[in-house]
C-alpha cells in the first residue's frame, strides 16, 4: 500500500475487523463480502484518508453483517414453510411407495394383516347393515307390523294367527292402513313325468299394497283373481320357472297342475323373491270372501301398515279387545294371546344379540390387527431415525415428517383396503352358503354403505396406525450425530411398544374365551340327548295327491300299503310313517279339555302325532305298555299314546296307563295304552313340550302329506326304498329328507356357525396378538445384539439371556392375560342366551384359555430368545 | 411499490449522481456505513440497485482487493423519482417555514 505507515496499520485493523464480522455470514458469501469491505478500506486507506475516521467507518461491517445474518435466517425459515405448504403429498405419496416396495416383507406383513383386519369387518358389516340397520324393502316399512299368537302360561309362540281375527282387522281397525296375511298351499306339481312337493304360499289381496311385486314376467295378482269365481291363477317362482318351465318367455298363459287341479300362469316372481319371513314356490291368490274367512278355521301369518300417527301400543290394545272377545264368544281358549311387534322385530327373531356379538368381535379384531400395523411402524421407524435426523438437517419441518409417515400408513391401509374388499367379497359369498336360514340373507351384499364403511375404517387405519410412530418420531430434536453407523438410536422403544402388545393380549382373551364359551356350550348341545336314537333310519316325505285318493278311506289305504310294502324290503328292519318327525320341521298342537285336566294346570296345549304303528321302534323311542297295532282304526276304541312329560303333568305319582283323557278337538274319551319317553320334538336346545301320539289310521280326517322314517341295514339306499313305495304307488310324490342323523345335524347349524365364525376371529386374534408379542421382542433383540454380545463376552449365561428376553416379551403378555381375563369375566354375561347348559363364567373355559394364550406367548417369546441366546458376542461386537 | 425512506432516496440519489462505490455514497449522503451498507443490501434484494465487481485487471495489476459498484436499476430509478416527487412536495411545506427564516 502506497502511503504512510498509519494507514497500512489502520488498514490491517479494519481489515482483520471485517474478517471477524465475516464469520457472521454463511460460508458462500463470506468471500465476496470480505473483498467488498476490503477494496473500500483500501481505496480510503491509500488516498490518504483519515485514518480514524476510516477505521470507525469499519466499524459499520458489523451491523452490515449481522443485518445480512438475520435476513438469511428469516427467509430460510421463510422457504421451509413456503416449501411445506406447496402440496407435496403427491410426492410423499410416491416416495413412500418406493419405500414400500423396497421392503417386502414389512409390506406384505402390513397389508396381510390390514386385509384381514378390514376384510372380516367390512363382510361381518354388511350382514349387520342389510339384516339389522338396513330399513325393511318394503314401502313405509318402519311401520309395519306382525301379529302372533301366543300361549303365555306354556311359553309357545308365535303361531299363525285366527281368521277371525283377520277379518276384524280388516274390516274394522281403525289404526292400520292395509292388514294382510297368507298361508302354506303346501300342493304337488303333478300332470308332470316327476311329481314332487312345492312349497307355495296363498296370499290375501292387501298383500300386494304391503309387498309389492315387480313380476320379472307377466302381471301381479289383481282384484279380479282374489273373487271366488274368478279362474284359478297363480304366480310362479322364479326358480319353479327356470327348472320347470325351462325359463321360457311363453310361460305365461300356460297351465300348472297343482294337486291334480289347473291354474293359469299369469306371471313369474322377480328372482330371489321372498315373502317377509317366508320362501314361496309359487303364489296363489286367496278367494275367499270376508264373510268365509270369519267363520272359517283357518289360521294365517298377519302382518299390516299403521297408520301414520298410530302406535305399535294403540294397536295391541285393539287387538286386545278383538280377543278378549274372541274369547268371551268361546271361539278361543282363555290363554291364548294375540301379540304386535314391529316386523323388522320379528324376522330378526333372536338373531339380534348374536349379530351384534359378532360385530363386536371382528372389532377387536380389526384392533388387534391396527396395533400390529402401528407396531411394525414403530419398528421400522426406529431404523428410519437417521433418515428423519437427514430431513430434518435439510430442513423439514415436523409437520412434514409426520406428513411423510402418514403418506405411508396410507398406501399401506389403500391397498390393505383393496384386499380387504376381495376377501370381504369371498366371505359374505361363504356366509351364505354357511348358514342359509340368517334373515333377510338375501338382501346381504357390498352396498355402498359397505362400501363406505370400508373405507372409513381404512382411513381410520391410516390414522391410528400412522399417527403413532409418526408423532414419535418428531419428538424432540434428532441429532445427526447421535446415530450410530448402523442408523439406529439407543433405543427409546421402551413401553409403547409392549403397551400395546398387552392390549392385544387383552382383546385376543376376550375373544378366545368367548369362543371358548361358544365352544363348550356347543358340545354340550351336541350330545344332548335327542330322546330317540339318531340312527341312520332314512326320512322321506310322501305326498297324498288329492286327485289320485279322494277319500280318507283310500288315503289310509295307500298308507297302509306303503308301509307293509318297504316293510317287506330286504334290508328293512323297520319302517312307520307319521304326519311329522321330530326335528324336521313342523308342528302340530292340540287343546286339551280342562274336565279331565289336574286343576292346577289351566288351559293345556300339547304337542300331537298321528303315527302308524312301528313309529316307536323304528325311531328307537322307549316305550312303556305297547304300541298301536292295526286294529286301531276308525271305529274302534280310541287309543291314546301318552310321553312321560304329559304324564308327569296330567297324572304326577300315578300310572297313565288305563287313564282317560279327553282333547278340543271333538270331546271323545281316549284311553292311554302306552307311555313314551319324551322327545326333543322341536329343537335340541328347546324344552320339550307334553306330547300326545294317536294312531294315524284312528285320525279319520283327510291327510295329503306323510312323512316316512325307515330304519335298515347298512346296504339299503333311498333309491331301493323309492321304488319300493312306486311299486306301490306310482304317481306319489317322494321326497327324500336324508337320514335322521342329518336332520339332527341340521338343528345345530345355527349354533355351529356361531362357532364357526366366533372360533375364526379368536385364532386369527391369537395369532395376530402373538405375531405382534413376537414382531416387538425380535426387534428389541436385534437392536440390542451388541449389548447382548457384550454380555455374554462378559460371561453371562445363554441360558439367563433366554430367561432374561422371554420375561421381556412375557410381562406384557400377562398384563394383557390378567386384563382380559377381568374383561371376560365383565362381558360374558352378553352370551348367556347363546349358551347351552353352562354359564357364562364357565370355569373350564377360564381356566383352559389362559393355558393355551399362555402356550402360544410362551412360543412366541422362545424364539427371539433362543436368537438372543445365540449371538456370536465376536461379531455382534464388531459389527457395532 | 414501497415507499423509500428518506435515507433510502438519499443512497439512491448518490448512485444516480454517479457515487457508485460504497464509500463515495457514504461521503455524499453523509450516512454512517452502519446505515449505507444495510440499505444497500436492502435494496440489492428487492431488486433497486444491482451490483458488480469492477473490472479484473487494474485490481489484479495492483495487487488490492477489487471494488464493488452499484448500479440503479429500472424500479431504482422509478423509485428515486417518485422519491424526488414526495421530497418536492415536502419542500413546498417547509420552503415557507425556510422561506420565513430566510426572510427573517
């Protein structure tokens, strides 16, 4: 520098000065600054200029570079808002993709279980919507309403209702805007090569207002075919249509030989037409005036609209007073009530309670299966610290990175969510075919609001599952250089982890216990006894067509021939027909006059057979003095067979044999010769009703339909029986009912199906909680090698490392088992109605379920620690 | 366009008139560089003045540090005027106030 020395030591001065202040500024401008400062400080030092006042004049670097420091500061906070505010989620989303896809594992774990999870919710959902919550599909359904019978004192109901009563609703209620019922036409298709039973229904008029029909063929019933002259018509099914009538447009107009009679085809039921309650064949419209129905004996289903404004209780109390004086007029027998409920009400039956059990179970189970998915977040997360700690030093914002792992738990619960609705799909089909008698089944299907509740569940998923290990992540700030080589973090896993693996245990518990109830009470149920011997004896039903044998005289005649002609067969041991057989359906009951009856009783309704002789032995029922014998027939002295139930009740401590009783039906005198161990007529979970069995040949009225039990050698088949009866008869109607064993068989298929599914959703909470005890300890253990391998070069026992990481995996188990356990206890009053001959703190099933969770954690935990117990200390120490 | 401060129009009016280098401003506007400078790098940002290094050579041959000059830019020159036009006006209302002094 030209000029004095001051300046070149004022320069320095200012010089080393603006090299301080620099230090303010980021690496990239230092530079230039400097050099701008300093090619100032030098023009002023070298043109002579005053050396003090330049070097205050230095002084001014300093706010200049603090002033530029701050600015920086400001606007780098600026852009980092500015670039998280600008949408990224489409990148967010594509990145965690491509992370996702990166492991496979993970991600199949994830999307397994997510599947599961809300595969089984949405499938269990849609029979809750369309048989529970969904409104009836009828027009102002939430105001219909059915009508029963009922025997209070004998606790029997709902039976079909008077026609009496019918005809007084209809003509005179003032609360109900249309009042209809129908009845069975249980008629044989006959004029056919291969006659068989059809199961048709005969409908009133006001039906079509209540139900209306769209017919996939053809017309509707109209006011003109219910008149008592009109020509006979019918509406055909759309499956009697298909198979009968080979599903051709030209049906109609066509015949229908029902009974030998003729009816004119007017139209075809829409496909999967039911009645509410009901499955019809056919329809047939019921012409009979109001007059006839009044006095007529027949009974009906009613059902009918209320009005608007009218209550359910309004008209339980008018249909109260039309009874009462039914009753008063003697055309009904004092206990005898008619009751209203709401129709939804009573289609569900009590199918109510179990529904929503079973929802409540695949909730848990959708719980169960978030808390693995947020676990298996969480242990992914702790290997992802660094790449946070990396995201966060280029500046995200907390908001992003909670952002980022959302934008994974939502791939993970969209294509989980695509899954689930596959299997969802599989299932309600699988449902179905499972237990075909559910209500309103048919309705069941993926509807929108499915559909809806599917993805709601789904984003509920992504937010439980993600939110977690999303918000632990940016807890605090994470320091780059606090990350190991291997990118993980002393781990913080600490409780959050195993809580949540507790609470599975927990719900698993409750649902294994359930099912454990279920399963108990199942087996009890199974091994009821029936009261007659579930051999294979064959059941078949035999129509009578009215046509062929007119009279009673030739009914009975057929019967007899029938039952002498498979009685010869080779191979028969035995064979009887009855009008009913216990358990396959039906039922008959009879009022008993109250002159003979124990005075304590009241009114009495029995159960009543007319059976042929040879019904005991062939269906292995014990009996007391002896059975009917052909000489029992009209005109002889009328015989009574009696069950111990009714005994029990009309003659307690004495012998039936010889007593006399007397039914409603015409007043005779009947004489009990026999006395048969009661039967579980009606259901095996049912009590059994007092039974009355006359002999089918004494019964005298006319009877179109028999059912046949034939009890043979092991060599005989159903074939060889039916050509036996068409040997005898040739145009009847057969119709196998398979073996008395699967009649059985079929009463238990409502309870099996509870089973079957509550059974399904406790193994896949067992092995979901287990997975997740495993998943947790596992991961613990690998990101503890390194301590483990300092241990055991310290010494330790391999046998103390398992102890030491089962025990770590095991606590949680047993918090969860112990919490669970005092859950169950709370809740399983819920299954009492469900339960079969235990209750519902059944002590085996406490007992044994906690056993095998305790098994099944107990394995869960083995493996990790026999992985902990084999680390190579060598190589877990360098490796760290 | 924001308004300038008063110091503001004072740099810009310096680099109008020709003083390019920061120091120069400083000794036209009499401002401290504890003010010049901040503005300077103020209206570098919004975009007023524009900056350069000065050419390599003559730097390079004298071995010192280069200069750095300033330049208006269209919106700087925009905002000086509108600047004048405001300082104009302000006049108007204290030229009587000076005007008296003057006269007094």
């Amino acid at each position: 520098m030209k000029g004095p020395n001051s300046n070149r030591l004022g320069y320095a001065v200012a010089s080393s000065l603006v090299g301080l202040a620099a230090r303010l500024l980021p690496q990239a401008r230092r530079a230039d600054w400097r050099e701008e400062w300093r090619g100032e400080l030098w023009h002023a030092f070298s043109r002579g200029r005053s050396t003090a006042g330049t070097v205050l004049r230095s002084l001014g670097c300093l706010p200049d570079a603090w002033a530029i420091h701050r600015r920086r500061r400001f606007r780098v906070r600026q852009s980092r808002t500015h670039i998280s505010r600008r949408g990224h989620m489409l990148e967010d989303i594509r990145f965690a993709v491509r992370l996702l896809v990166k492991s496979p594992g993970f991600t199949a774990a994830a999307v397994l279980t997510l599947a599961l999870g809300i595969g089984v919710n949405t499938a269990i959902f849609s029979v809750v919507h369309h048989v529970l919550l969904a409104p009836l599909p009828y027009p102002g359904s939430e105001r219909m309403v059915a009508l029963g019978t009922y025997m209070e004192n004998q606790g029997i109901g709902p039976m079909m209702v008077s026609g009496g009563m019918l005809a007084e609703l209809r003509e005179h209620s003032s609360l109900l805007e249309a009042v209809t019922g129908y009845d069975y036409a249980e008629m044989d298709l006959t004029g056919v090569a291969e006659p068989r039973s059809l199961n048709g229904k005969s409908i009133f008029p006001e039906f079509l207002s209540l139900v209306p029909i769209e017919p996939h063929l053809g017309r509707v019933f109209e006011e003109g075919d219910f008149r008592a002259e009109a020509e006979p018509s019918v509406m055909i099914g759309y499956a009697l249509w298909q198979g009968q009538l080979g599903g051709r447009r030209d049906a109609i107009g066509k015949q229908l030989e029902l009974n030998g009679d003729a009816y004119s085809i007017i139209g075809v039921l829409p496909r999967g037409f039911r009645l509410p309650g009901a499955e019809a064949d056919f329809l047939l419209p019921k012409r009979t005036s109001s007059v006839r129905l009044r006095e007529s004996r027949g009974f009906y289903w009613v059902f009918g609209r209320l009005k608007e404004g009218a209550t359910l209780e309004q008209l339980a109390q008018e249909v109260d007073r039309y009874q009462q004086a039914r009753i008063d007029a003697g055309q009904d027998g004092p206990n005898f009530r008619v009751h209203v409920a709401d129709l939804h009400e009573r289609l569900l039956g009590s199918t109510r309670r179990p529904l929503m059990m079973l929802w409540g179970a695949v909730g848990v189970v959708f719980l169960i299966a978030c808390a693995n998915v947020a676990n298996l977040l969480l242990s992914r997360l702790v290997r992802r610290k660094r790449e946070a700690a990396v995201r966060a030093a280029l500046g995200a914002g907390r908001g992003r990175l909670i952002r980022q792992f959302l934008a994974e738990s939502a791939v993970l619960s969209a294509v989980g969510c695509a899954a689930a609705l596959l299997l969802a799909f599989g299932s309600i089909a699988l449902l179905k075919k499972l237990e075909p008698s559910l209500p309103r089944l048919d309705e069941v299907r993926l509807s929108l609001p499915v559909l809806l509740f599917t993805l709601g569940l789904a984003m509920a998923t992504t937010f439980l599952a993600g939110l977690i290990p999303a918000l632990r992540t940016s807890e605090g700030g994470v320091a780059l250089a606090s990350c190991s080589r291997q990118g993980t973090l002393q781990v913080r896993q600490g409780r959050l982890q195993p809580a949540i693996n507790a609470a599975q245990v927990a719900l698993a518990v409750i649902l294994l216990i359930g099912a454990g109830l279920l399963l108990h009470s199942f087996v009890r149920l199974v091994s009821v006894a029936p009261g007659f011997e579930v051999r294979s004896a064959m059941a078949f039903g035999v129509g009578i067509p009215h046509y062929r044998y007119p009279e009673p005289r030739r009914q009975m005649a057929l019967i007899e021939g029938i039952q002498e002609r498979v009685s010869g067969l080779p191979g028969v041991r035995s064979a009887t027909l009855a009008d009913l057989l216990p358990l396959a359906g039906g039922w008959s009951r009879i009022g008993i006059k109250e002159d003979l009856t124990p005075e304590h009783l009241g009114a009495l309704v029995a159960s009543v057979q007319s059976v042929m002789p040879g019904y005991f032995r062939t269906l292995g029922i014990a009996l007391k003095g002896h059975d009917f014998s052909e000489q029992d027939r009209t005109g002889s002295e009328r015989v009574v067979i009696v069950d111990s139930k009714f005994a029990d009740l009309f003659w307690p401590g004495q012998d039936p044999l010889g007593q006399s009783m007397r039914t409603k039906r015409d007043g005779t005198l009947f004489r009990v010769v026999g006395v048969a161990e009661s039967v579980r007529f009606y259901g095996l979970a049912q009590d059994m009703e007092p039974t009355l069995y006359f002999p089918l040949l004494q019964d005298g009225g006319p009877i179109s339909f028999v059912r046949m039990a034939v009890a043979g050698d092991a060599g005989l088949t159903a074939e060889d029986v039916r050509s036996a009866i068409q040997q005898v008869a040739p145009d009847v109607p057969i119709q196998s009912l398979g073996t008395m064993r699967s009649i059985v068989q079929a009463t238990l298929s409502r309870p099996r199906f509870n089973l079957i599914l509550v059974g399904f959703f406790a193994a896949t909470a067992l092995i979901l909680a287990a997975v997740g005890i495993f998943g947790v300890l596992a991961h613990s253990v690998s990101l503890r090698t390194a301590e483990i391998g300092v241990r055991m070069a310290l010494g330790a026992d391999t046998r103390r490392i398992l102890a030491g990481v089962m025990r770590q995996g095991f606590l949680p188990a047993a918090a969860g088992l112990l919490l669970g356990l005092a859950a169950s206890f709370a809740l399983s009053g819920l299954l009492a109605g469900q339960l079969f001959g235990i209750s519902p703190s059944d002590p085996l099933t406490f007992l044994a379920i906690p056993g095998i969770l305790a098994l099944v954690a107990a394995f869960a935990c083995y493996l990790p620690g026999r992985r902990a117990a084999r680390v190579d200390p060598v190589r877990a120490l360098r490796a760290e | 366009m924001a308004r300038i401060t008063h110091n503001g129009a004072l740099v810009l009016r310096a680099i109008a008139a020709g003083y390019r280098y920061g120091f120069e401003i400083m000794d036209f506007t009499g401002l401290a560089s504890g003010t010049a400078y901040p503005i300077l790098r103020r209206y570098e940002a919004a975009g007023l003045v524009e900056s350069s290094w000065e050419e390599d050579g003559p730097a390079d041959r004298e071995g010192r540090p280069r200069r750095r000059y300033y330049q208006l830019s269209d919106q700087g020159r925009e905002a000086l005027g509108e600047a004048v036009a405001r300082l104009r006006a302000q006049q108007r209302v204290f030229a009587e106030a000076l005007g008296e002094d003057h006269s007094g």
